[in-house]
C-alpha cells in the first residue's frame, strides 16, 4: 500500500515568529536557538533544524475530533522553512533516525491499532496498517517524547503517477 506523509502547513506559525518574549509568553510558546546538532525535527520541514536556527516550541491540537483520542502535544517548528512534501513511500531522515510510535485511525477517530518501529520498518509498519481497511489515517509521533509527527495517508492516484 502506497502512502504519502503530510507535514504541517507553516502559515499558522507565520505570526508567533513576529511576536516578543513576553507575547510569546500568553500562548505558552518558547522561541530559542538550537544549540545542538540532530536536537529539533521541525514538523513543518520534517527535518532537523540546523545549529543557530530560530524555533518555536508550542503545543499542536493534532486530533480535534471528539473522540477520547483527541490530543495536542508541544512541537518544534524552524522559523522560515518550506513545507515538506516527501514523494510517495519516503520517509524523512528526521523521523527514521528516531523510534516512531505509529497510531493507526479509523474514520470516527478511533485507535484501531498502534505500533513502534525506526529505520527502514516505519515505511514496512506504514504500509502494513494502511493495508487494513479499518484505517483512515495514521499518525506518527518520536516514541520517546510522545510528540507529533505527522499525519499519513494513502497515496492517491495523481501521488502514485509522480512518483513514476
């Protein structure tokens, strides 16, 4: 089962990186400067931010539905990057350098199944879930510090003929 990994959209974060400390500070929103290599996978870029790079460390309402499941979680993302699109079937390095909790959905939000993986399983245990027809999306999130990745999906058709 082909898939396609979906990172967050940037303009929502556009205006927090204009804001002060102290505005920062009302929506519970950190801004700092990675000191250390391999350290801050931006979910908007789904890559590593680089040393000396600006970030902000807010909390994402990743699942909104109404269900027991609907969760947020603090997120890192790097001031002035470009959305990652990845081609279909690939998984960034920032998420397969890391054990990644794997969450499977069905269409009323529900868990239907959950799994770890790192290196090359994350792509196997993707395409494995979405093998079920129960499953809507998956989520993936670093096992470690619980936060979110990023939203999976099945690949559509006009994916799959770009990728070839």
């Amino acid at each position: 089962m082909n898939f396609q990994i979906h990172s967050l959209a940037v303009t929502p974060f556009d205006a927090f990186f204009k804001m002060n400390d102290k505005q920062l500070q009302t929506h519970n929103i950190v801004k700092s400067i990675v000191q250390e290599a391999n350290s801050t996978p931006c979910r908007v870029s789904l890559k590593d931010a680089e040393v000396g790079a600006t970030v902000l460390l807010l909390n994402h309402q990743h699942l909104q539905g109404e269900t027991p499941f609907q969760a947020s979680h603090a997120i890192f993302v790097t001031q002035d990057v470009q959305r990652s699109c990845p081609e279909v079937n690939q998984v960034p390095r920032a998420i397969n350098s890391r054990i990644v909790s794997i969450r499977a959905f069905n269409k009323q939000q529900m868990m239907v199944q959950a799994d770890i993986a790192q290196g090359l399983e994350v792509s196997d245990k993707i395409q494995l879930m979405l093998n079920d027809k129960n499953v809507e999306f998956l989520h993936l999130h670093y096992a470690k510090q619980g936060c979110y990745i990023a939203l999976v999906t099945r690949a559509t058709k006009v994916q799959e003929s770009q990728e070839h």
